[in-house]
C-alpha cells in the first residue's frame, strides 16, 4: 500500500512535525509513504515540494486578505480563522495518482482549498484526515474556545460576532457539501477532540477514530543529567523548569498563568530557575520574578537536552489537542506539569508521570510544580514518564495502529 501524506510543511510547526514523524514511523514498519508540502524545509527526499515560493505566498495573502476585509480591516484574531479559498492542485501529480491513499494532515494557510480536497474525494481514493486542530470540524475556528458539545458551535465564529460569523456559516456549508462528496476517515489525535469530532455536524456519517502522534523513542530518550547540564553550562543544584512554545509571549499559551504562578513559587523557593524557549522568549524573561535563562528559539532536534536537562516541563497552556513538546519531555524521563485541558490529562497522568492541574488556576499550577520537585517520589515519576511514551506513543505503535486503519 502506498500513502501520500499531504501537509502545508514538513517540520514547520507541531503537526508539521507529527505528520512527518509518521511518514518517517510508517515507512520504518514497512508501509511506503511520502509526503507533499509546499513549504519544504528539510532535504528528505520522500517529501514532494509542490507549487512555486510565489504561488504558496499568493494563495496565502489571497486568503487572509479576505478574512482581513470581512473583519473589518482588523488585524485581532487574524491567524485563528481560515477559509481554504486558494491552493495548490496535487490530484494530477504523479505522486497522487500512484498513491492507494491519501492522508491530510494540517493543509491550511496556502496548501489546500476545499474545492480541491472535494477533488480528491470525488478521484476515488481512500482519505484519512488526521485532526491536529478543530478546523476540519468547525466553520473557520482552528480553536473555538468553545467547551460544549451543542451542534451550533461548529458553524458559529466566537472571536468575531457578526463579521466574521456569516463567513464562518458560509464556509461551514461549503465543508457540508465537500465532505458529501466521498468518504474520510478522520483520525483526532486525542480522546478529548476524537469526542468533538464525533459531535460535529460535518463528521455525522463518516469515520471518527483517535490515534495519537508517534515519537522517535530513541532520539527522545533519558540521558545523564548531570553530564547534559554541564554541556549546557547549567548548575547541578538547581532545580530547571522548562517552558517552549514556538511563540513563548502567546497568552494562549498560559503566560498570565506562567508569570503568576511564578510570584507564588518566588516566595517560597530560591533554588528554581526557568528555562524559555521560543521567539519572544526574552519577553518572558524578563516579566519573571525567580531567576531565569532564555534559550531564543530551539530547533526541535536540539530541543532533546534541554528536555534532558530539566526537572519538569511545565505546559500552561489553555488549550491543546495532544501536543508533542509533552510526549517528548516524557520519552526523555521529564515529568510534565499543565492544566486539565483538551488531551493534556490523556498524557499527564496525576501524580504517577507529572501533575493535572484546576483549569486556569495559578495557585494550583505552582502546587503542581513544588509538589513533583519536592513531595514526590521524583524517579518514580521518571521512570513512569518515559514507560508512558514508550507504551502509547512510540513510532512502532503509532505506525500499526495506522496501518490498521488504512487497511480498515
């Protein structure tokens, strides 16, 4: 069976990375696979560069003009909506023409219009479309920020009242009619967004299964902590919190929670140090109160030692589907700290690999974080991480449980 694996980059951005990560997975198990992007960055060549720099950059202004203008020339929650209204063609490559399946992955901001992907459903090939966000089941919403299951929060636009919530139900029916147009067998990467998917409107009559990322467990392995501190010029008596998003400044990844549960933790231990990693890491620095290193942004190959490196990896973010940072932490050994949101309590689980914490509440993310360093059994917790990422998320698994599907 041959599969193409189709995604708006390759390494640029977490599902990027999930995606590739599973072609690298499938073709290890046995199954041949490539993918195609057209925002290529690595030198692999199972991966298909497909369209011009110019053509990707066309399709992208093309699109976020229109949601620009609708907004009211209004830049505010610019990047949390697409439309899928340009793209490239990849049904009369001969990559897609060989290929018994296709497999969509996030194809958003240039690399897929809806009218293509009803293309690709009406040539008669398999689809699987994995869900690294709710976009494929919502109207325009990568996030809806929306905690309900009610039917009529897939088609309405939370962010922008009426403007952009005409545009949201438009597309929303747009979607209904693609989707009509042939099977998909859509795959959440978590139990938590496999449940949403089930009550959307635009998944009633098609296949809805949840199957997580795969990780390379042998990259992303425990290594000596002493000696990774000392080739990273980190002391041997601090305790290291790490905290990476590829925007560390982003609210939406928890900052408020971040800096406040650090006023809590500043009055109570001298010992700790933050580790920040991503653009705008500075930023963050230096609004924290306890000592602090900031890292710029880390490449997610070099990411392993400072995961190594830490004693926990804090995730405040406010909402996740099943995010990679957390199942690479685990797979080196770091016990996780986040909030009891999306698929973050599917791979965090309570006082065995890390700490759950209340939902948006500062105080119990700084109890979370002193109770693993502190109150806790700390190896035990290691050793519980790295068995978690072994046992649900290592390519071997991953790759058959796929495998299954696509031959399902």
């Amino acid at each position: 069976m041959k599969i193409l694996i189709v995604s708006t980059s390759d390494v640029q951005g977490g599902a990027a990375i999930a995606a590739y990560r599973l072609m690298q997975a499938l073709n290890a198990s046995g199954t041949e696979a490539k993918m195609m992007v057209c925002r290529k960055k690595t030198r692999n060549k199972r991966v298909i560069g497909i369209g011009t720099k110019w053509a990707t950059a066309q399709n992208f202004y093309s699109e976020r003009w229109r949601i620009f203008r609708q907004n009211g020339f209004s830049r505010r929650h610019l990047f949390d909506v697409s439309i899928a209204n340009t793209g490239h063609s990849i049904t009369d490559t001969p990559e897609f023409r060989e290929a018994d399946l296709i497999h969509l992955h996030w194809i958003n901001q240039g690399m897929l219009s809806l009218t293509e992907i009803e293309t690709i459903l009406k040539s008669g090939k398999k689809v699987v479309w994995t869900l690294h966000d709710m976009w494929p089941i919502t109207g325009i919403c990568h996030h809806t920020l929306v905690h309900t299951d009610h039917p009529s929060t897939f088609c309405a636009c939370p962010y922008f009242g009426k403007r952009l919530d005409r545009l949201s139900h438009l597309v929303f029916n747009q979607k209904q009619a693609v989707y009509s147009s042939g099977n998909i067998s859509f795959v959440a990467c978590s139990q938590w967004l496999e449940k949403l998917a089930k009550n959307s409107p635009l998944t009633q009559g098609q296949t809805v299964a949840s199957i997580p990322n795969p990780i390379d467990t042998q990259q992303y392995c425990p290594e000596n902590k002493d000696e990774i501190r000392k080739k990273l010029n980190l002391s041997k008596d601090k305790k290291y919190i790490l905290y990476a998003a590829a925007k560390a400044s982003d609210k939406r990844k928890g900052l408020d929670y971040l800096l406040a549960a650090d006023k809590i933790l500043s009055k109570m231990k001298k010992d700790l140090v933050f580790l920040i990693a991503g653009v705008e890491g500075e930023m963050v620095s230096s609004a924290l109160v306890s000592n602090s290193i900031h890292l710029g942004y880390v490449s997610f190959d070099k990411m392993t030692d400072y995961y190594r490196a830490a004693d926990i990896f804090l995730t405040p973010s406010l909402f996740e589907n099943l995010p990679n940072t957390i199942m690479e932490a685990m797979a080196c050994g770091t016990p996780c700290v986040g909030f009891n949101v999306g698929g973050i309590p599917e791979m965090i689980d309570h006082k065995k690999n890390g700490f759950v914490c209340h939902y948006q509440d500062a105080d119990a993310l700084a109890k979370g974080i002193i109770w693993t360093l502190f109150e806790a059994d700390y190896r035990i917790l290691s050793i519980n991480a790295r068995e978690k990422a072994l046992r649900d998320y290592s390519e071997t698994v991953v790759a058959k449980q796929y495998t299954s599907l696509y031959k399902n």
